[in-house]
C-alpha cells in the first residue's frame, strides 16, 4: 500500500483556499454541443501541430454516456481535419479485449468518420516510455504507435469510475494508453495476484505515473479538455451496464495543465448542492480518488489552483460556484 502524506489522502477533499503554489489557465463553457467543443478548442490548440493524436474513450458497444460522434466528428473535420483518434485494447475481457472485437465494436458505436489508430495492436506492438520522478515505474508500457505522433490532444468525458474514483484526462491518458497486456496489467494489478489487486492510494499514483510517462513524452504539445456531461458514478468502460446518471451537466472546460483542467472539472462537482453532487462525491472519495490531483501536484504536472475563464460571458474570471450556479437536475437527452 502507498505511504501516503497528511493531507493528500485521496478520500479527503481540499478546498481552494487551502491550496498553495502558482494558477493555471482553465477555460470554461456551459455550450455542451459542437460548437462549445470548437469553441474551447480554439483556446487551447496553438501548440497542437504536425501529426495530432486525439485520445478520446469511444466506449463498450451502445455506452449511452459515450461523447456524441456528431461533436467529436465536426471538431475533427472544422479544426484537425488531419488528426487520428487513437485507442488501445482493453485489460478486462469486453467489447475491445482483442483488436477484431474493438475493431467491430468501433463501427457499433459511430466512430467512423476519421481514422482511428488502436496503437497497441498487432502491427503496431508495444514500447517504454520513462517514468522521470515516480515511485512505483521507472518506465511504462505503452501502444507503440503512440511514437507515431508529434501533438497530444485528450479529449475525456469526465465521469465516475468504479476504480478510480473519477475519470478525466488523467484517467484519460494514464490508462488509455498503457497498452492492454502489460502496462495496464502494471497499473492494476501485483504479479502473481488477482487481476485488480492493486486498488485506493497505490492505484492512484501508478496511474498517474503512466500518464507522465506520456505527457513528459509530448512535452508543451499537448493539450487537456474535459466534457462534463452525462456523468454516471461508473466508467464509459461499462457499457449499459454503467450506472444512471444523476449528476447535473455541467459544461466543457480546457487547459494546457493537466491537474488544473481536472482539479477545476473535481471543484465543480464539489460545489454543487448536496442532493446534486452526492453520489459522485461518494464515489470519488471511497475510491480514494482525489489521490490523482495531489500526486500529479506531486510529481510536477501542473498546479491545483487556476484561474477560470468563462468563454461565455466576455472571457470573464469566475470560480467554480459560479460555474454551477443554475445547473438543472439531470435529463437523459
């Protein structure tokens, strides 16, 4: 189990003003359709350049949570109109274990109008990426077609999950591009164990140390953007089999700071009404994962504290009570 500091446990929230060190950038719109997605991509792609990965969960087979392909469809053909979805196969035996099922699974869900690059597949192998700093890799295993790309966008639809807690970019890029046979086993679970034997605090930060691998890897071209929508307790990795959702939508937010990005996606749900944030507060907090946003502080990826842009109301600076404020109990579209 991860020795874990005073203050940093991950089932203890903590609030902003308790937070020390330098602000981030953090963009945020309540226009949850294609042009919000555009219009927040606009703020934070300048770095993005040459062959764009754009990493993205496509889901089980009929996720009814998944990202709307009509959105992810006119960001690509408006804005990247070069760029490549890219995924790796699953862990768990699913819909996307071996490369035909995410291939056929791909085609189910709509994700066909750009090309999608399953990195980790039999063409492509697997390759290590270090790990500067971490306590558990010196390196970590990922799709090998990772290699194949010059920029870094995460697009994540920010949710629960079963394991960690919650999922947005860090999730994002931590799991989703570890590849399905070593390096996610590397993440979850101890040699010789259980298949998910490694859970709270350690899950965390391993986790989390998969996806530095990655970001230290595209170094200032990479950009984060979180989708706060449809956000069930569990994971797009359940399929319809994840839970209802009950949580108020909430809108997009962006950055070029990964912990910033998420923290500011974690801090709005916190401030939203008890009968509001309830269950996804409770699913973050015994899964122990506000672990993430105080390893990644640790190991340098970014910082807690942002400043909030509201691309809505004249790039106005606003906090996360503010972002909430007015959100409207949730109604499956």
């Amino acid at each position: 189990m991860a020795e874990v500091k005073p203050g940093t446990g991950g089932d203890h929230y903590i609030p902003y003003e308790e937070r020390k060190g330098n602000e981030s950038i953090v963009y945020f719109t309540r226009d949850l359709s294609a042009e919000g997605l555009k219009k927040i991509y606009e703020k934070i792609s300048a770095n993005l350049t040459g062959k764009i990965a754009v990493k993205l969960h496509t889901g089980e087979k009929h996720g009814p949570n998944i990202l709307p392909r009509p959105w992810v469809k006119e960001l690509l053909e408006k804005e990247i109109p070069d760029a490549t979805i890219i995924e790796t196969n699953t862990y768990y035996e699913g819909d996307r274990y071996t490369t035909a099922q995410h291939r056929e699974t791909l085609k189910v869900n709509g994700w066909t109008f750009a090309p999608v690059d399953i990195i980790d597949d039999e063409s492509h192998g697997t390759t290590m990426l270090p790990v500067k700093g971490g306590k558990w890799f010196d390196a970590m295993s990922v799709g090998k077609g990772l290699l194949d790309y010059d920029s870094f966008l995460a697009l994540a639809h920010f949710k629960g999950h079963t394991q960690g807690g919650f999922g947005g970019s860090n999730k994002n890029i931590g799991i989703g591009c570890a590849d399905g046979r070593i390096g996610k086993a590397m993440i979850h679970t101890y040699e010789g164990q259980d298949q998910w034997s490694i859970g709270t605090e350690e899950f965390m930060e391993r986790m989390t140390e998969s996806t530095k691998a990655t970001i230290d890897h595209f170094g200032k071209k990479i950009a984060y953007i979180n989708v706060m929508r449809n956000m069930s307790v569990s994971c797009d990795c359940e399929g319809v089999a994840a839970a209802p959702v009950v949580t108020p939508n909430v809108g997009i937010l962006a950055s070029l700071d990964i912990l910033a990005v998420d923290q500011a996606c974690v801090d709005c749900v916190y401030a939203m009404k008890e009968e509001d944030h309830h269950d996804l507060v409770e699913r973050m907090e015994s899964r122990h994962g506000l672990r993430q946003l105080t390893y990644m502080k640790e190991l340098g990826m970014g910082f807690d504290r942002y400043v909030l842009i509201d691309l809505d109301n004249g790039e106005k600076r606003i906090d996360a009570k503010e972002a909430v404020k007015g959100v409207k109990p949730f109604v499956n579209e």
